[in-house]
C-alpha cells in the first residue's frame, strides 16, 4: 500500500492535481492493482455520524471493484463506521475497512452493502480503467 501511497502523492507538491490525476492514468502500469479492482476517478460526497452528529467530506473514487472501493479524504473516519456515498445514481452504505492517514490526507478502503446495486450493475465512475489494461 506504501508504493500505491507513494505514487498517488510523489509529485503533488510539483503538479497540479490533475495533472497527478493524468500521471495516475497514463502511467497506471507502474501499479500493481488486484484482479477484479478498477483504477478510476470520481468526487462523491460521503457522509457518517460520529457521536450525535452527522459530518461530511468529499471524497475522490480512486478504485473501484464489485463490493467496494478506494477513498481518498481529508477527514479521518475511523475504522467500522457506516458511511453513505452520494452517487449521481443513487445513496450507498458502506463500512469503513480500514482508514490510513498521511500527510497528504487519508485512504479509506470501503465495503458497500452487498443487497446494493453497487459496481458494476448500478453505479459506474466516469473515469475507469481495467486492471489488465494497464
């Protein structure tokens, strides 16, 4: 994951975020994603309570796979919690597998309610890229 890590944020300090976002596209044979696993890119907005009150953050899709997906955010949500992305097409529940902060933010790794019509039957990111075509 420190590679993965290390990719996505090498250069953020000399480029702008889409162009990270272009290098992560073009150059996506540098990273070794599981079969089954979508490199992709989408913004949701993904929600959560903490204590009695409901929080916030936006969140870029960076991979995407049958039942789950890769979030980058800037709050850190912790592990087990539910969370709902809002999707063009929809709301999904999700649980927080593991969360992994840095100095550039935090990795969520999800997994979405296995009832919901998730990836690939209901919602699609706009950027998405097989695994094997990289």
């Amino acid at each position: 994951m420190a590679l993965v890590r290390s990719f996505y944020f090498a250069a953020i300090n000399r480029r702008s975020w889409i162009e990270n976002c272009i290098t992560l596209v073009i150059g996506r044979d540098a990273l070794a994603v599981d079969s089954g696993r979508y490199l992709c890119l989408d913004l949701l907005r993904v929600t959560w309570k903490a204590a009695s009150t409901t929080l916030c953050d936006s969140a870029i899709l960076l991979e995407v796979w049958e039942n789950g997906g890769l979030l980058q955010t800037s709050a850190a949500i912790p592990q087990g919690s539910a969370v709902d992305l809002d999707c063009p097409h929809g709301c999904f529940r999700a649980i927080v597998n593991s969360c992994e902060t840095d100095e550039y933010g935090n990795l969520l790794e999800i997994a979405v309610d296995p009832s919901a019509s998730w990836f690939p039957s209901g919602y699609n990111p706009p950027y998405l890229f097989r695994s094997d075509e990289a």
